[in-house]
C-alpha cells in the first residue's frame, strides 16, 4: 500500500526545510571564520595583524619573493606552446 500524498509531500517539505537550515548554519559557520577581532589590538597581535589591517613584519625576504616571480615566469613561458 503506498503512502498518502500528502505524507510524502509532507516529507518533501521536511527534508527541504532541513537541507535549508543545514546550509544557513554552515554559512554562518563560514563568515564567522573570517570576522577578525577589529575591536581587540591584542587579538590582532597574535594572529599577526597591526589595528590598521596590515600584517606585522616582512614575512619573505624581498630577493627570495624576486627569485620566486621568475622562476614562475620563465616556467609559464616555457610552457607554451608556440602556434
């Protein structure tokens, strides 16, 4: 014997309002991630940011990050392929 229409509307809706509920959390989740503490300058010390925003210190010496730009320019050079 099958179920009632309205049953299996029923569950449909359920299911939905579920599945609805389940990605507003994770949404929430998502954003609260990143929501930096701007109010607290000793919470943006410690995970390495000024109150303005900007990361404390040079994290990679400026000849290492020189190197790094052509060594990925010559390798995107390289593979090309000439038409």
């Amino acid at each position: 014997m099958s179920h009632s229409f309205y049953i299996k509307l029923a569950t449909l809706l359920i299911r939905a309002d579920l599945r609805r509920e389940e990605r507003e959390w994770k949404r929430k989740i998502r954003r609260s991630r990143y929501d930096l503490p701007w109010h607290n300058a000793h919470l943006l010390k410690d995970i390495g940011l000024q109150p303005d925003g900007r990361p404390i210190g040079v994290s990679v010496p400026i000849e290492a990050k020189a190197k790094r730009h052509v060594r990925h320019i010559r390798r995107v050079l390289s593979l090309r392929i000439p038409t």
